[in-house]
C-alpha cells in the first residue's frame, strides 16, 4: 500500500510539474510577444522622427557625364554620356540619406550640349512646380557640364524660390577610377537640404566649391577643377558642411523679374565669334534666319573688326539687338572704350560670358521689345 501511495505522490507531483511548465510558457508567449510589439514601435517611431528631421531634396536628371559609363575603369575621357537613369544613380549612394530624404526624377537624358531652349523652358517649370510644394525643401539636377553654368544661370534668372537649387555634374563617368560624380553629388543634396544655403540663389557644387551660377563657367576641360569664377566661389562644403565666404549681390530667384511660370518659349539670339580676317557673312545669316539678337564676342575688350562694324550696325537698323561681349574668359567689356556703344545704339556685356549673355537677352525679348537702355539696365543688375 505504502508502494502504491508513493508511487501516485509522484505522478501527481510530475502532472504538477508539466502543467507548471505549459502554463510558463503558454504565459511567457504574449509577454514576449507584447516586448517585441513595443520594440518594434519603438523603433518605427525613431525612424519616423529621424526621417522627418531631415530635408526632403528632389533630384532632377537631366543625363551628362555624370550618368555616363566607359568601356573601362581607366577611361575618364572617353565614354558614352547619359546612360545611367537616376534611380539606378540614388540607389548607388546610401551615403545620400545622411544628409536628407532623397526622391529622383528623370526630366531628360541627354548630353547637355544637346540642350536646347525648350529643354530648358521644360526643365526650368518643372523646378518651379516643386519648390512650390511644402514637403520640398531643396532641387538637385545633375546635368552635363558643357552647358551646366548656362542652365544654371536661366534657373537663377527665372525660378522665383528662396530654397537652394544646386546644379552638378562630373567630369569623370562613374566607371572611371577617381570618378568625381559620386562626390558632387553627395555635396549638392547636402546644400540643397541646408538652411544656411536658403536665399542665396542656384549653386553649382562642384570639387568641393560652392559656386554662384551666375559667375561659374566650365574652363577646362578633362580636369576635375573644371568649374571656376574670376570673383571665386561662394564657399566650399567639405564633409556635409558648408563653410561660407562671400554671398551674390547680383540679382536672382525671388529678386528677378523673369519667372518661368509666365514664359513658354524663348526668341531666337545667336553668337558671333570674332577671330582675325572674320568676315560679316555669319552676322548676315543670322539677320536673315530671324534673330532677334546677337551676341558679338569680340575679341580683347570687346574689339570689333572694321569690316564687322557696318553689318552689325545694319542689323540694329534692323531692329536686331547688338549685344558686345568677349572672347577672353576674364575681365569685363567697358562700354564706349572700344567702339562708341551710345551711338550705335548697342549694348554691353560687362563680365558676362557671350552664351550667358545670350540667356540674358533671350529673357528681356520674353518681355517684349527691350530698349537698349532697359538690356543694358539688366546686364549691370544681373
């Protein structure tokens, strides 16, 4: 009997035991469950703070170097340009989302000294329509250098925002050892989304400098220096932080009275490029395609050949727009110095490259028939 009864105690105290143990278990389920749950949340709330505390940068591709690849890693000049799309490009940096949230959008891609006036109309309203929304805080458009200052200076002229727009490009495809697109492209979202870029006009960020897209023009080519101002840069960005130097005193952006929204298409003006023994058969040509202006880089200071004076002054005769520029990459055209500009009626450049001068003057022609006086006003305020 006493067998029996021991026997039973530990039945009994062994059920005990595996019903304790299910219980604890079945028990401990939610807890760890509940645990997880919170964690989870947690964790899905900072990432939602982390990510609404950073700026939100859209980046427009428009092709160039910059989305170009070679045929191997040690062609750095020889490529096809505007083969990578900007998705492909994004996902390639993670490095991006230290610095905002970044969404791409591909505008074009094409090389940029493919550009043409409707490109850049196209382009120029679609930064308009984006900087009007609450949820962008800055415009990124990668873009091929050989045209880049030029886009970069219509967008300061004609997109009315005090966000920071910041236009880049490459010298180097990606493919290429010592690719310098990566970088650039890095440094512009970190200026777009940055508040101490805010009013300062369109930039371009290129080799570490941040560069005012009014003063900023390709002068060499091959090299990754390719971008340079006679005035230098506004600052540099070095690390994801800007160090700031000087700031524009030119207008632009909100201070310009060219706005994107109400221009549709741009007039025709050309350039005439002096050189020794030219002759007035472009300038001739020109008058009878339909230009509305001409942009004469002249040489020196603006020279003018003798044999070119008449046919540039029959062309203002004309009604045509005669706008003196110059050849030489520094220094600045003097007006009444070379040629008397007050009697023949024409205009100056001043510091003005001849291709940014030709996007000056397309812009006053938007608003009508521009005097003299009042394209002459816009190259000292511009």
């Amino acid at each position: 009997m006493a067998i029996q009864k021991q026997a039973f105690l530990r039945k009994t105290v062994a059920a005990a035991a595996v019903a304790a143990s299910l219980l604890g278990g079945l028990a401990s389920v939610p807890t760890l469950s509940f645990a997880q749950d919170a964690s989870a949340a947690a964790k899905a709330a900072a990432d939602a703070t982390a990510k609404a505390a950073k700026p939100n940068v859209v980046v427009l591709a428009t092709g160039g170097t910059i989305a170009g690849a070679g045929a191997s890693s040690v062609n750095s000049a020889t490529y096809a340009a505007a083969k990578v799309p900007v998705d492909k490009l994004l996902a390639g940096l993670p490095e991006l989302s230290n610095y905002a949230n970044v969404k791409g959008e591909q505008v074009f891609q094409i090389a940029s000294e493919s550009f043409t006036n409707d490109n850049l109309v196209t382009l120029a309203k679609r930064v308009s329509q984006l900087v009007k929304q609450p949820d962008v805080d800055g415009i990124v458009v990668t873009h091929g250098t050989d045209t880049l200052a030029e886009t970069a200076y219509f967008l300061s002229l004609t997109v009315h925002t005090d966000k920071p727009i910041v236009v880049i490009g490459s010298m180097r495809p990606g493919t290429a050892l010592s690719a310098d697109g990566a970088l650039n492209l890095v440094d512009a979202v970190s200026v777009a989304g940055s508040q101490d870029a805010k009013g300062k006009g369109v930039f371009v960020t290129m080799n570490d400098e941040i560069q005012t897209a009014r003063d900023v023009n390709k002068d060499v080519n091959i090299k990754t220096g390719a971008f340079q101002s006679q005035w230098g840069p506004l600052g540099m960005v070095v690390e994801g932080k800007n160090y700031w130097f000087r700031a524009p005193v030119k207008r632009h952006t909100n201070q310009s009275e060219f706005n994107i929204d109400s221009i549709d298409k741009l007039p025709q003006v050309d350039i005439v490029y002096a050189y020794g023994n030219v002759q007035p058969t472009a300038v001739n040509a020109l008058v009878d395609s339909g230009a509305k202006a001409i942009i004469h880089a002249g040489t020196g200071n603006g020279s003018v050949a003798d044999r070119m004076v008449k046919p540039l002054q029959d062309a203002r005769g004309k009604g045509v727009l005669i706008v003196r520029a110059s050849r030489v990459p520094y220094g600045f055209v003097l007006r009444n110095a070379e040629q008397p500009d007050d009697k023949y009626d024409w205009v100056v450049a001043h510091d003005m490259r001849p291709e940014k001068a030709r996007i000056l003057t397309m812009l006053a022609l938007t608003k009508g028939a521009a005097s003299t006086k009042d394209l002459q006003r816009m190259f000292w305020e511009y």
